[in-house]
C-alpha cells in the first residue's frame, strides 16, 4: 500500500505487530508487499520487535510471542509499544479529570503518558503507587517551581516491580487508608471471563485496595490488552466504570464491552467534548 511509504517507525512497527497478531504469523514478503518498503526496513523492523520481546523471528518471516500468565515485562520493554495509541488514551482519559480532585494513578505506561496531561489540571491530589508518575510530577516542579495550583503528590511505599509499580503490605496499608474520587487504573490483561488482571501476585493485592478506596474506576488499556489474561484477576468488569481505549479495538470486543460496562471511550473517534465531569459525576 503506497499511501504506508512514508510512515514513521514506530507506527510501521504497530501495523506489523497487529498484522502478526491478528493472523498468527506474516512473511517478510507480504509485509514489504503490504508496507511499500524495501525487504532490509522490514528485517530491521523485525529484528526491533523482536527485541522488545513482543514477536519471534522465524525464516522468512514472524509469529507472535506465546506469554507466560506470569511473564511481566520491564517498563523499558512496554514503553516503546503503542505509543499513539497510548498518547490518544492519556488525551481522552485527560478530559475526565475535574481541578481540586483527589485522584489516583497505578503504574503503568499508559498511566504514565496520562500523568503529562494531568500536569495543568489546577490543585489535584495525586496518590500513586507508581515511581514514574511521581517523576512526572516532580519533574515539572523542578523545572517551573512550586507553582500555584501544582498537584499534591502522594508516592505510596512499597517493593518495586519490573514495571516500576510499588506494591506489598507497605503499599496496601498506605492505600487502604486513603480515598480517592477516581482511580485510572493501567491493566496487563482485560477479559471478560478474567476481568482485569495482571502477573504479579503482589500487584494484583496492591490493585484491589486501589479499586476498594476509589470512588469511580477507570481503565486506561491499548486494544491489545483485550483478551490477555494474566496470572493473578483483581478485579471484575463490573467493578469498572470506564474503559478508555483505542480505535484498534474491534468492533465484537466494543460491543462484548458494552454489555458489562457503563461507559466506552474510543479515543480519536468520538466528540470527547462533555467528557469533563462534575464533581457529583465523579
């Protein structure tokens, strides 16, 4: 398709992830044939993916990578996946965010991207159990001073996981004894059978009291976390209040959703305008 030539990497890296998801496998001719690329940019596109550990190179070509329900992959490893997606994600979960709200942010990438978009929201209290969003926070204080309206930061302790969440007993009681008008809640994995879930047992604890103490819950998830199932479910999707994902989600998976959540946000393809919610909504 010649209208793909000129793609930047990283949404050519998202198009053949999805192509060998969606069919178990591609050839590296199809792909340069699909992509309007020479035979070395998809090799080098390969050999990147597989690097993130996300595909494995066979001859000729690809297959998608089989994950353990205990795998949990670094932070490093799941930042360079779904960067649009992510950024469209943390736009519209933005938009749901009223000034002077206690609110709350689990770890996580997408949570992470949120964070950059919350920073001019005026006088939020933060509560995460992430380091990287805490950085985020602190970061912008560093560089602008402690400005007026600059959000009250709350950094959980805890033992910190590859994903660079604190969680354990220190995290839980920290949690338990706070509460909060919304949690925006990053998942490994999201199904309906499963509900919401993650690989790491401790996690999931930290998770539950994170939903407990919430008044409202939303998921912040890429469409490739639908389906996935992780080890340990903490939560069941009628424990959830909103889902804000991308526009890769199929049109089955919306409508399954839909049956068993209140509210679908697809980023990018609808008016998010409205969006912004009172506190009484909150």
């Amino acid at each position: 398709m010649s209208e793909n030539q000129n793609l930047l990497a990283e949404q050519r890296r998202a198009l053949i992830l999805d192509e060998v998801r969606r069919r178990g496998g591609v050839r590296v001719n199809e792909l340069t044939r699909k992509l309007g690329v020479s035979d070395m940019t998809v090799r080098r596109d390969l050999d990147a993916l597989a690097r993130q550990g996300v595909l494995e190179k066979v001859h000729g070509g690809a297959v998608p990578v089989v994950e353990a329900s205990t795998h949990e992959p670094g932070f490093e490893a799941k930042s360079g996946l779904e960067l649009t997606a992510k950024e469209d994600i943390a736009r519209s979960a933005a938009r749901l965010v009223a000034p002077g709200t206690a609110i709350a942010l689990s770890g996580g990438t997408t949570t992470y991207a949120l964070a950059q978009h919350l920073l001019e929201v005026p006088d939020l209290t933060v509560v995460t159990n992430s380091v990287r969003v805490a950085d985020v926070f602190h970061a912008a204080q560093r560089t602008s001073g402690q400005r007026q309206g600059a959000a009250t930061v709350v950094l959980t302790g805890g033992v910190r996981t590859p994903s660079d969440s604190l969680v354990g007993p220190v995290a839980d009681q920290a949690i338990a004894a706070l509460h909060f008008d919304v949690l925006f809640l990053g998942v490994h994995g999201i199904s309906v059978e499963a509900g919401l879930s993650t690989p790491n047992l401790a996690e999931a604890e930290t998770n539950r009291r994170l939903v407990h103490s919430a008044r409202r819950v939303v998921v912040v998830a890429d469409h490739t976390k639908w389906g996935t199932v992780g080890l340990s479910s903490f939560a069941t999707l009628e424990q959830v209040d909103t889902l804000v994902t991308d526009a890769g989600l199929p049109g089955d998976a919306r409508a399954e959703i839909s049956e068993h959540l209140p509210r679908l946000i697809v980023a990018g393809e609808q008016d998010d305008e409205g969006s912004y919610e009172s506190d009484d909504d909150i």
